[in-house]
C-alpha cells in the first residue's frame, strides 16, 4: 500500500528547537555516560582476563597463576576501542541527526487521516492511528477525539531527519 500524503517544509518555532536543543544535551551526557560505564568495565573485565598460567618444569598438572599486563592491556586496548566504536556508531545514527535538525531549524507538516480512533479506559487516554508511515498513532486531547471522526485529516509535525514528533493540528 503507497501512502502519498502531501507535505511540506515549515521553519521550526521557537519552543520546537529548544525541545531538539535539550533532547540532543540529554542523549550527549547519555552517551558519555554510557561509555564511561563500557570503559569503566573494560578496565575491570581486562583486569580478570590478564590472569594466565605458566606451566612448572617436572610435573605435568602444576601450573602457577599469574597477573600479566601485557594481557591486561592488550585486553583492554581492544575491549575500549570495540567499546567506544558502538558508541560512535550509536551517537551518529541518533544524535548527529538531531544536530541536524537543529542547524536547518525546519520541520515537516504531513497531512493525514485518521484511520481509527481508541480510547485506553486502563489509563484513559485518547489515540487516533493514521495513515502516515513516520507516525502510526498518535495521542490526542479528549475534546479533539470527540470532535473528529475516522476519515477526517489532520495535521502532525515532526523534526526532518530525526522523525521527532511535535505534535498535531
């Protein structure tokens, strides 16, 4: 099924960018926490697999253990840069397109239509599902869900290249 819903490029508001602005300052100490952590337990992990055994002359089963750092830091180059990969990897497919977002300052306007409505009574919340292939569902104001029906069009905004959504009209 091809969905063609129109679109089209609005400069971002004010309040949209400091949203972007803060969400980016967020996922960045995120990140750096995280590879703090991944290399915080790099040491440690390099620390346990820097034990080996050397085997003593005369006996074939007495063998003596012990601390190498030559395997300590082999180990530990290579768990910091399988480390700090994942997270550069990780940070440029999320981040770097917030950045993005950011220095363009536009943002798409789709229009769609609401396909189906549900009400959630567990934590009673108003949904409508659309026909929009970057946002399926969406939650709504009790007075919007009351007002429209299936069928009817809506407007909703998200961030270009990151799909962050903003909300609708």
């Amino acid at each position: 099924m091809l969905i063609h819903n129109p679109i089209y490029q609005e400069t971002m508001s004010v309040s949209e960018l400091a949203f972007l602005k803060k969400k980016a300052n967020k996922e960045e100490h995120a990140f750096q926490r995280i590879l703090k952590m991944m290399l915080l337990g790099a040491v440690v992990i390099s620390f346990a697999g820097a034990w080996k055994n050397i085997q003593k002359e005369g006996k074939v089963f007495n063998t003596e253990t012990i601390f190498s750092w030559e395997n300590y830091f082999i180990t530990l180059i290579i768990l910091s840069f399988i480390f700090w990969v994942a997270i550069r990897f990780s940070r440029s497919t999320e981040l770097t397109k917030i950045k993005k977002d950011i220095r363009q300052k536009t943002k798409i306007v789709e229009r769609v239509m609401i396909t189906r409505k549900t009400f959630l009574p567990h934590n009673n919340t108003f949904h409508f599902y659309l026909n929009s292939l970057q946002k399926l569902s969406i939650q709504v104001e009790e007075q919007d869900f009351m007002t429209l029906s299936e069928g009817d069009e809506i407007n909703i905004e998200y961030s270009q290249h990151a799909g962050i959504y903003f909300g609708y009209f």
